[in-house]
C-alpha cells in the first residue's frame, strides 16, 4: 500500500458498531474489517448477537459481540468498559442502532413517539457520552452517527423517526464542535433508500406482482433508477472512519443515489 492510501487503512483501530447483526450495521462493521479494524458489536438479545457472531465468522472476521440495549446508559457504560478491557479503548464509534415506527402522528401514541426518539437519538448521545472519554485519552477518535434523507425531509407516518433523525443530525454537530479540539471527528452518513429488513415492507410486491407503489416512487425519485445496498455505504464509512478524513468535521454525507439532489422523474 503506497503512503496515500495508508491514510484510509484503519489497522490497531478498535471498531464499534451498535445493532450490527445484520443490515446497515452488518455491512459497515464488514468494511472497516477489511480496513484493518477489530470489530466489536452490540445487539439487543443473545440469539441476535450469536446469529451475529456466526455471520461475522462466515465472513472471516474474529467479531466480538456484546448484548446491551443502547438505550440503557449503565448497561452501556458497563459494557464499553467491559470492552475496553477485553479488546480495547474504542477507536471508531458507528452509532447505527435504530428502529422506526411508520404510525400518522395522530394516531401515535406518546409511548411509541418516546421509544423511537429513545433509540434512534438518546441512544447515540449515550453511547458517544460513553465512548468519548477514552477517545480523548488516546488523543484521537472518530464517530459516525447513521442519520437519515429524514435528517431533512418529512413524510407522511414518521415523525418520530424524522424527529429523530433530524435530532441526530444537529448532535452530530455538536459533537464536533464540542470535542473538535480534542482530535475527534464527529460526521454523518445519511443513506438514502437501502435494502434492509427496515425498509422490506416498502418493497413488498404486490398481490398482482407488481412492484410496492412506494418501491415505485423512490425509483421515480432517484437519479440512479435503484434502491440502495448496504455495500453502497461502505467506502463512505470507511473514509469517515481513516485518517483520510481528519479535517471533515460535522459533516452529513448522504449516500442516497442523489434523492435529495432530484425533483424527480415526471409521471
Ligand atoms: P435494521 O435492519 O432494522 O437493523 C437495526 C439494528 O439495530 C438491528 O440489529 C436491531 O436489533 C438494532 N437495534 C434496534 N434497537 C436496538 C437497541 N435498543 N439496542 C441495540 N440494538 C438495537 O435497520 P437498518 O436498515 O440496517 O438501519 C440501520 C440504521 O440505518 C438505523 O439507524 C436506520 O434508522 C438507519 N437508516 C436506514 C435506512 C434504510 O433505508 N434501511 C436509511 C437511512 C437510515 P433488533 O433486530 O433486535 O431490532
Ligand atoms: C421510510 C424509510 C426511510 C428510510 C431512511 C431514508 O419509512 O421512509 O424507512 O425512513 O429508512 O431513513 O433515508
């Protein structure tokens, strides 16, 4: 590897990527592997975090997998400095836990509003509070907040989620602006439309056959005619997790096949 791209290598870097058994997470922690990077990660349950493990394993990668629910702050600073001393200080924090609730605001209970809110942005604020400490003892560290288009645009059912997002957006900020000065980069990834479980009854065919008419609408409203990959969004997160990235900071970068860039197709 000639000088250059030394700068995107992420070799003797502690990875951790939160809710990553599977879909966004999954691939992300997959890239910064073959980066250099250990891999920790969390899942809710046991069952998920082995199911977790044994795909880590079909991929080569040693992963070390950890039960803790993101939103509960003494489990997650237990197991950050459980972590610490089983692989050590986290280098690299991808805060990509989340759910989304898709329920009209005025048929969304208060309940519900809370657990989304509590997940897809406590949560990051918690488990950044936890990892930040030891960013700062190393003098360097990098986070990736996994925000959203809902960062920026709302839709009908998920004013919870683009709440969230558009929280975590402005957090991302200002984190950066916080600990900037301490060698830390705090930035976004927002991924446009990708095929993941969260997204599955978005894409559900029909009982013709034919395509979801939502799946329609986003292949209208994309410049690249297709939903997204999880793959799509593994160089942007390891350049936000390398040294190649040091001087962008509180930075969104949206991997959405130019969404937000597009009117949209005419009918
Ligand atoms: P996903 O397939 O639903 O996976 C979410 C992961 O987070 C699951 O492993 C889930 O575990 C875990 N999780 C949920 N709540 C948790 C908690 N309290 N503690 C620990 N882990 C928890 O979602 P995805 O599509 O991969 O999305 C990952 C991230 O990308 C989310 O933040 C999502 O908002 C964001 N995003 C997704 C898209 C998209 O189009 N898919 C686009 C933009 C942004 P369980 O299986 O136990 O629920
Ligand atoms: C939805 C989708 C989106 C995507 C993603 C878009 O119901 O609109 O789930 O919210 O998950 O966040 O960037």
């Amino acid at each position: 590897m000639n000088d250059f791209m030394k700068n995107f290598s992420l070799e003797g870097k502690v990875a951790f990527v939160t809710g990553a058994s599977y879909g966004i997470g999954f691939a992300i922690a997959n890239a910064l592997s073959d980066a250099g990077a250990t891999i920790v990660f969390n899942d809710i349950n046991q069952d998920l975090v082995n199911k977790g493990v044994a795909a880590y394993e079909e991929k080569g990668i040693k992963a070390h997998g950890y039960v803790c629910d993101v939103t509960d702050e003494a489990a997650v600073q237990a197991t950050v400095a459980k972590i610490r001393e089983e692989v050590g200080i986290i280098d690299i924090l991808v805060n990509n836990a989340g759910i989304i609730k898709r329920i009209p605001m005025l048929e969304m209970s208060a309940a519900d509003f809370r657990k989304v809110i509590d997940v897809d942005l406590n949560a990051p604020f918690i488990v950044s509070k936890a990892c930040i400490p030891g960013m700062i003892e190393k003098g360097h560290g990098k986070i990736i907040n996994i925000c959203s288009m809902m960062s920026e645009l709302g839709r009908e059912t998920v004013s919870a989620y683009a709440a969230a997002k558009g929280g975590l957006k402005m957090l991302t900020r200002n984190i950066c602006s916080e600990y900037g000065e301490a060698n830390i980069q705090c930035n976004g990834i927002g991924p446009g439309y990708i095929e993941t479980p969260q997204t599955a009854p978005l894409r559900e065919r029909q009982a013709d056959g034919s395509r979801h008419p939502f799946d329609q609408f986003i292949i209208s409203k994309t410049p690249a005619a297709r939903w997204g990959k999880t793959e799509d969004l593994q160089g942007p997160a390891v350049f936000l997790a390398s040294d190649a990235s040091n001087f962008v900071n509180g930075h969104i970068l949206y991997v959405d096949g130019g969404i937000l860039a597009y009117i949209g197709k005419q009918p």
